[in-house]
C-alpha cells in the first residue's frame, strides 16, 4: 500500500487564520475520509488546541476528533482512516505519543493506506528522528526514534539568516552541519508556507523553494515540484 503523507512547515503564516494556506491541501487530501483523528500532545492545553483543531476541520468539511477524548488513546486510531498530528513541542509530543502508545498504532494507519497529516512538530515526528527539530527539549523523551514514515528528516520553520541582522550565534546551516557530523540522514529544511506531499513521489509545495542537506555535499536548492528520490536517498559516505 503507498503510504500518503502531508508534512507541513507550520501552521499559520503571518497575516492567515490557522491553517489558512493549507486549506485546499486539506480538503483534497483527506476527501473521502470520515474519521480523522487529531494528536494534540504538542501544546499544554489540549482541550484548546484540539477544539481549535476540530472546528477548523470541520468548516473544511472533514470529521476531526482528538484521541485525548477516549479514555484509551490508542483506541481512537484503530476506527480512523487519517490522523493529523498539529505543531509545538516536539519533544513533548513524542513523549507522550510513546506514554499512549500511539506509535505503531499510526505506522499501521499509514501502512494500511491511511492518510496522514503533519505541521512543524508534526512533521518532525514523521521522520526517523527528532534529531532535527528547533525546540528545547522541556521534557525527556525515552527516545529520539521517530515515526520513520519517510527516510529522510525535515527542518520545519527553515530560515537563511539575514545578512544585515548582526546575530553571533549558530545559523542554521551550521546547527544542521553539526547534525550531520553525528548523523547521515539527508535533512530537507522547509520554509515557511512550504510542505511536502509524499506518496509515489515527493513534491514540493508552496511559494518558496527548500534547501536540502546531505552529509558531506553542499547545500541543493529544491525548487517547488517534484524532488528525486535520488536527492532523498542518498547518503553521503561516512566521513574518515
């Protein structure tokens, strides 16, 4: 079964309601689904955040509900046939993805041909690790191990630092370079407004093109359109 994935940058962009220029995304991409469940583990306040969720979804049409609302989590993925997982803390959200025992539920889900969606934190949870969010870590994990729901991992809320901002600390060209000392997964650093549609092939959507890191090569400007696995699967050799 192909899986189907949304990855998504963020939430919000300056001047938009929430998830304003995602909108068209959405209807296309869970249209014909009737059960989508919402992870809202990423934010304190998940009765907030869920209600804000669902009433989005449901002005788009789709039937959204957050797994919170079952008294075992798990459960509420089992009936669904999507699953969108919103922004935040990501070390917060996999923490308590694991404590409610949402992981393989979700592999299966997509495995099965369900339809998943993700913004920012979201996004970072469906890839091999988190190894390449922009949080603090305000909680402890049990691990950094992700979703794995593509090979690759994604650096939401990409940003190339202004050149007349005086700033003396780590761009995050450098802090990705630092990932990739320890690590050779390619990186895809996603702009703003920008996301990525994955099913038979990986297409990049949005106004804005993505850098690509890979271990060892220099930085690849993704233009919006389709991108070639052979960008996402290739692994820089090992430095000696």
């Amino acid at each position: 079964m192909t899986r189907r994935l949304v990855l998504a940058s963020n939430s919000t962009n300056p001047g938009s309601e929430y998830l304003g220029h995602l909108e068209d995304a959405i209807t296309t991409f869970f249209s014909g689904c009737t059960n989508v469940a919402f992870v809202p583990y990423a934010l304190g306040d998940i009765d907030d955040y869920s209600t804000k969720a669902e009433d989005k979804f449901e002005s788009l049409g789709i039937q959204l509900g957050s797994v919170h609302r079952h008294s075992e989590p798990a459960q509420a993925l089992s009936a669904a046939d999507g699953v969108f997982i919103g922004g935040g803390n990501t070390f917060r959200l996999l923490d308590r993805m694991i404590r409610h025992k949402l992981i393989e539920p979700i592999r299966d889900l997509v495995a099965d041909g369900g339809a998943f969606m993700g913004t920012s934190a979201g996004s970072n949870v469906a890839c091999p690790t988190i190894g390449t969010t922009n949080d603090m870590p305000i909680v402890q994990p049990p691990t950094f191990e992700a979703l794995g729901l593509v090979s690759f991992q994604i650096n939401p809320h990409y940003i190339e630092r202004d050149p007349d901002t005086p700033h003396g600390g780590e761009t995050r060209r450098q802090r990705l370079a630092e990932f990739h000392e320890e690590n050779t997964m390619p990186v895809v650093g996603l702009a703003e407004g920008s996301w990525l549609e994955v099913e038979e092939s990986v297409i990049l959507h949005g106004p804005h093109p993505a850098l690509l890191f890979r271990r060892g090569f220099e930085a690849v400007e993704l233009a919006p359109g389709e991108i070639s696995q052979h960008y996402l699967r290739n692994n820089a050799p090992l430095a000696k």
